[in-house]
C-alpha cells in the first residue's frame, strides 16, 4: 500500500465540483476548535513534543480501542512498554484498521504534519518514527497549532482549575489564542462520596468554607465570573446517563445539599431535584455572560470495571448508550426559555438513533433573533467519522439550517488531531457537489462556496462570544 496514491489532493472529492468547493472555498479557511482537551500546561510552557507516541498514543483511547481490538497486550498501550516499543505495535495495527476513521486519521496525520506518504505498517514504522521524531524535536504546540491555522482554540477546565496556564498564554505572542471552558460534571455527582472531597477543593478555589446550598451557589458564581475575566465564552457538560428534570424550590434543594453534608444517603428523587437546580442556576448564569453552553450527551462510560481499575477513568471503555434525551432537554430548555434566559446552546449525541431527535428539538427554542441560536452539533466521538459527519449533516439539512451550522472540533487530547476539520470539509464539499450533479441544488458554485466557508469558520466567529487577550 502506498499513501502517495491514497492522500492525494483530491482525497475524499469524487467530482470537479467537489475539487472546486474545497480548494477554491473551504481548504484555506482558518480553524476554531470551539471544544478539544489540549493541555493549556502544555502550550503554556511550550517545549517540542519531541516523541511521536506521546502526542500521538498517550490518552488516545480511539487507538486504545484498535489496539485491543487486534490482541495487543495492554503494555504496549498504557503500560510500561518504551515509547519506540508501543509505537512498533500501533503500527502493527494500523492495516488492520482499513475502514475505520482510524485509518484515515492516521494517514492524513502523517502527511499533514510530516509529509509522509508511506502506509504506516511494521515494515515501515522504524523509518516514519524517526523521520516524524525528527520534526518533533523542533516544533512547539504553539508552532504545531500555527501550522494548522488554529486561531482559536477552547479547552476543557473544572471549575477548580486556577486557569494559570491561560493567563501565561495571554501574555505570549502566539498565533492560536486559547479560551478556558467552564465545564461543570463534578458540581453534579452529589450522589457519590467524592462529592464532599470535591467541596473541600471548590472551598479552597474560592477561599471561603463551603457549609451550605447558598455558600455552594455563591462559590459557583464566583468561579464563573473568576472564569469569564479570563476570556472564557463556552461552558461544558458531559455527565452520560439518563437525566431528568424535576419540579423543586430552593429551600428544597437547600435541606438535600444538608443532608449530603452529614452524610445522609440521598433518594434518586432527590439527586434530581438538585440536579435540576444546578442545571436552571447554571444555564442563566451562562445567559448572563453571554456565553455558549455545551450539553454532550449519551455515553455509557467505565463499561470494564476490571480495565478502569487496571488503566484508571478514560481508559477507552466508553460506549454508546441508549438513554432517553428529549424529555430532559424539552423540560430545561423550556424552562429557561420561559423566562428569556435560554443561552445559545449546542447539543451533542453519541447515540445516532438520535439524530433527528436532537435536530428538531433545537428547533424548537430558535427565538430571539440570534441566527443559529440553537445548534445541533458535529459529530461526536464515535460519530466523528466519514458515515456519522454525512448523516449528521443529512439530517441538519432535513431538521433545520446547514447554512448556519458552525462546524467541526477535534474533541482531542492531541495536537495532531487538527486534520479532522480539514477531514470535515472535504466530506462537506463532496456532499454539496453531490447534489449539484443530482440536480438538487443550484450549480452556483460562488454561492455554494460562500455557505461552505460559513461553516467551516465564518459562523463560529460570529456565534461565539471570544473576547481579545
């Protein structure tokens, strides 16, 4: 196999139409990565990555996953294995992931970052693992993300984190700017016994003694705006289990959050009926900033208890779950909306079952004169491939707006993953060109290319409330 004949320049298009849309429109457009998991620590103090398997293996559990899937020893993929030695066995695995997005990912990484043509396989990885080492020994995160034309990038911070590293990146004169987001899962797990372990270290961030619901919400707030001062415009959620929505008053709330305190086990009744607090309190508070709030929804995660207590949490054995959504966002979403604090929200499913059912349940709150207020987002996680992007958009077209769709993340831990968004936009260009040769739509390649531009990066600009640094 030969990667030179495979990552051509017109990869992905199968027409002129679609070899215009994407060269001419979407390929130069730079990128906003509204949501990843980069390390602000790592861009901040800015060394060479310097190994290939570190920023390519580590917290990787997409290849975790191939990797076990073709009898890999757990060794070579958390273990204690050398870097070269686990690098050896990803290569090994590579071929076998033929039509799996892994297989593209990879190669198009390759080519993009290295200019490598070869099909990664054993009898190439010796070669490709210097080659690509040598290039890493010279290029920082920051120059990493420069080369993609990342202008933007939002990671993921718990309310706790002291956002050091963000303030030291505004100070340095890099091309990317990095945003914080505010994302909220561990204000939710009052149910669980790391909850009072987690208000000691909430406690500590806002400097005050945490002993009561209104100390709880006034320490949320403070940490919010702490957030806000720092340019953070976007907020996450990504607690993957069925939700609800629960009738409740705040005095109600404020005898469960007491009985957490001395230790009283709670009912699920009343799990939910704070949950239901934090998530209305929450909500207009990201109203009030004007920031973008970000619901994933859907996964069953720690499926292998035996793995989890081996690897530890995120060690690639989450899946897809079958919990029911549209209750839960009807009843939130209507309950902000009622009262006009219904912040610009996307929402994400991993279960595609749902795809329709997250379209038109964004269109129901399209109020306030906001183009694409609500947004049914890319797809996530295992839908975040060539299949998942096509029936995402499909049924975007179908539900709702695909010309005010603001586009593609990474939803990465690596600085490697920025080829998605140009695997994105090839998908999107071919599809459009697609119709063009159905007769479906207009052969007006200007305006077609104009709406592609819009979501591969004109939208997000104006839909995302980034301040300067």
């Amino acid at each position: 196999m030969n990667a030179e004949k495979f990552i051509t320049e017109n990869f992905l298009l199968n027409s002129k139409e679609a070899e215009v849309l994407y060269h001419q429109y979407a390929k130069d457009m730079p990128i906003i990565d509204y949501h990843n998991h980069l390390s602000a620590k790592q861009i901040a103090e800015n060394k060479p990555v310097e190994n290939i398997t570190k920023v390519w293996l580590d917290g990787d559990h997409y290849k975790w996953r191939g990797m076990r899937a073709n009898g890999i020893d757990e060794s070579f993929i958390t273990g204690a294995a050398s870097l070269e030695e686990r690098f050896n066995k990803w290569a090994e695995t590579v071929p076998q992931t033929l039509r799996n997005p892994l297989f593209h990912w990879t190669h198009l990484e390759l080519k993009r970052y290295f200019n490598i043509d070869q099909i990664l396989k054993p009898s190439s990885a010796a070669g490709i693992y210097k080659k690509a080492n040598e290039i890493l020994a010279t290029k920082t995160p920051a120059q990493l993300l420069e080369d993609m034309k990342v202008e933007v990038i939002c990671t993921t911070d718990d309310p706790t984190d002291d956002l050091q590293y963000h303030k030291e990146i505004a100070q340095k004169d890099f091309y990317t700017k990095v945003y914080p987001t505010f994302r909220s899962d561990e204000l939710f797990f009052i149910g669980e016994e790391k909850f009072l372990t987690y208000l000691q270290k909430l406690s500590k961030a806002v400097n005050f003694e945490i002993t009561s619901y209104t100390d709880f919400i006034k320490a949320i707030d403070a940490r919010i705006l702490y957030f806000n001062d720092l340019g953070c415009c976007v907020s996450d959620f990504g607690v993957g289990e069925a939700l609800a929505i629960e009738a409740y008053t705040e005095e109600e709330v404020a005898v469960i959050f007491a009985k957490k305190l001395t230790g009283e086990a709670l009912t699920v009744l009343e799990i939910n009926k704070y949950r239901t607090s934090i998530f209305i309190h929450l909500a207009k508070q990201y109203h009030k900033y004007n920031w973008v709030q970000q619901y994933h929804l859907g996964p069953i995660r720690n499926n292998n208890t035996r793995l989890v207590e081996q690897v530890g949490l995120d060690a690639g054995c989450d899946s897809i779950g079958d919990f029911p959504m549209a209750t839960f966002m009807s009843k939130l979403f209507n309950t902000l909306n009622s009262t006009d604090q219904l912040a610009k929200t996307i929402t994400y499913n991993l279960n595609p079952a749902q795809n329709e059912v997250f379209a038109t349940m964004m269109g129901n709150f399209q109020t306030g004169g906001v183009p694409g207020k609500m947004q049914w987002g890319s797809g996530w996680w295992f839908l975040d491939q060539k299949d998942g992007m096509e029936k995402q958009l499909n049924a975007l077209s179908n539900m709702g707006l695909l010309s005010k769709f603001v586009g593609m993340l990474t939803d990465s831990r690596s600085f490697l993953s920025f080829p998605r968004h140009e695997y994105f936009r090839r998908i999107l260009c071919d599809l459009i060109a697609e119709d063009i040769n159905k007769g479906l739509v207009p052969n007006d390649i200007p305006f077609l290319g104009k709406m592609i531009q819009d979501i591969c990066y004109n939208n997000a600009v104006s839909y995302f409330n980034l301040k300067k640094q």
